[in-house]
C-alpha cells in the first residue's frame, strides 16, 4: 500500500485554487485557473509531477472531473524533459470518458529539475448546476529509475473543486440597452401625438 497524504492552499477566492498529494518520494500539484466559473466559461486544469531522490517516469495521468464538463480537443498538453535537454511541450491525445481523462507514456523522467506538467481545459455546459460544488481527482502510474517497477496512487477527491454560476443574462430585445426601444425620452424624441398629429417639437424646436 502507498503512503498518500493529502493538503491544500488556496490561491484567492473565486479565481484558483490549488491541492497537493504526496505518495512515496512523488509530490502532485493540481490547480484549477477558475475555481467559481460561469455556464460557458472554458477552466484549465494544471498538474505538476515532482520526484525527490533517484529519477523517477511517469507513465500515466488519470484525471476525474464532472460529466458536465465537455473536453476541449487539443487541449491535453504534456510539458516534460527532452533527450536534447530541454523541457518540451507536446499536445497529446487522451483516453476519454464522460468522466475521465487519460494521457500515457512509454515513461516520462521525473525529477526535482525535470516535473511533468499535463494541461487540460475543459467547457462549463448548461448542464452544470448553478450553486453546485463539483470536485476532481488525480491516478497515477510511475516506475522508479526505469526497472519497470510499477508503482501506482489513486487520490479520487483530491481536486481541486469548482463552484459552478449561472451564464450572464443578456436583454434579448437590445443587449446595448436594456431598456429597449420606445421609452419617448430624450433630444430627438417623436414627443406626443396630438389631436392625431405628431409633435416635433422635441426634434427641431419651436418657432
């Protein structure tokens, strides 16, 4: 059984927050850059991989999220070292489910200098309740120095969480002025009807 350990750090109310996870000699760093998104918004997740000691390679990243989230194509991104000896990043293409998300590697080097970083975005639909706090949650796949010894953490409520809102209303009949039309005041009014004919009174003045 892997030793799990779990914290958490917000990084200010209603725009990101952030959650940690510790197995082993491996440290993982979720963020979410809208933690209070609209219906409609687009929200990216971040994970970090660091390892402590001898190299490490993670082979998978399995992420959990809400059925109302809808994937946005291209956006699974892995920053990781390069054999050039460089970070690099590359778009990848995920295992998707109406509630997970996962990206595999034939094995990714994993140090203190050398994290893995996996970006992935996601729409808020209409079919997120307004009000309603929904979590995510982070499994893993690593071996250690390459002799294909596999080793494995789940952290299903790791997060972080979001807290979805309602989609701005927007005045149907005129989004400029949400008064709409016909409200006779102003310069340049038509002014009043009388005796069955209009008054101009208010577009030219009076002689």
């Amino acid at each position: 059984m892997i030793a799990l350990a779990v914290g958490a750090s917000a990084l200010g109310a209603g725009v990101a927050t952030a959650e940690t996870a510790t197995s082993g000699a491996y440290t993982f760093t979720r963020t979410v850059d809208n933690a209070s998104p609209k219906v409609g918004d687009t929200i990216t997740y971040t994970t970090v991989s660091k390892k402590s000691g001898i190299d490490g390679y993670i082979s998978r990243f399995t992420e959990t999220h809400a059925a109302c989230l809808t994937f946005v194509p291209g956006s699974a991104k892995v920053t990781k070292f390069h054999v050039g000896g460089t970070m690099t990043e590359t778009t990848e293409t995920p295992e998707l489910t109406a509630t997970t998300l996962e990206v595999t590697s034939a094995g990714w080097i994993n140090n203190g200098s050398k994290p893995v970083t996996m970006k992935t975005s996601y729409t808020v639909t209409a079919s997120c309740a307004p009000g309603t706090v929904y979590g995510s949650g982070l499994a893993v796949g690593a071996t250690v120095m390459g002799n294909g010894f596999q080793s494995s953490a789940n952290f299903a409520n790791l997060g972080p969480s979001i807290t979805v809102r309602a989609a701005d209303v927007v005045d149907p009949v005129d989004p400029v002025d949400p008064t709409g039309p016909g409200t006779g005041g102003g310069t340049g009014s038509l002014g009043s009807l009388s005796g069955g004919l209009g008054s101009l009174g208010g577009l030219f003045g009076s002689s």
